[in-house]
C-alpha cells in the first residue's frame, strides 16, 4: 500500500506544482487555495509512505513523478517547448525512477 500513497502524493505533486503556477504568485483565490490543498495531501501520503519505505527511496520516487508530471503538464497544457535534450533529460529521470524502485528491494 506504501507505493500506491507515493504514487498519489507524487500526483498530488503534479497537481500542486500546476496550480502554483495559475495562482500568479499566490495572487488568485481558487489556485491558490487549490495549490495548498494538494501541497498538504501530498506531503501526508508521502508520510504515510515513509512509514515502511526508505526515505531516499520515497523521497526521489515522489520528487521524481512530480518533476516528470510538471514537464508534461508544462508541455501539454502550457505550451512549454520541448526539445530533445530536456526530453533525453526527462527520459533520464524516469530511468532513475525505475532503478530506484527496483534496487529498494519492495
């Protein structure tokens, strides 16, 4: 069940990390109130994570989705350039995911 919370709480990461940014520096009501929302269910399902997984496992698999999640929705809803190098950089990342995952052993 560990690894369901992380994956959510990396969702949630995604999630909150998009609305930041609609927020305008905290300036708008709703993604603002959206953004701590999802900040605080992220950060409880990366506790309860934590409870059986190690933290560096837990800590760069949630960072890790977050950042990968953030590239895309940046990409597919934002309009942000994509490129072979930041996708040889995103592809990099998600090889350490999965290297992550499979050297912890659970």
């Amino acid at each position: 069940m560990s690894w369901v919370y992380l994956v959510f709480a990396g969702l949630l990461e995604v999630v909150w990390a998009y609305f930041m940014k609609q927020s305008e520096g905290f300036t708008r009501l709703v993604p603002s109130l959206i953004t701590v929302v999802a900040m605080m269910a992220s950060f409880g399902l990366l506790a309860l994570a934590m409870r059986t997984l190690p933290l560096g496992t837990s800590y760069v698999i949630w960072t890790g989705i977050g950042a990968v999640g953030a590239f895309i929705v940046g990409i597919l809803l934002l309009g942000e350039p994509i490129n072979a190098t930041r996708f040889l950089a995103a592809l990099l990342i998600v090889a350490g995911l999965i290297l992550m995952k499979v050297s912890s052993g659970q």
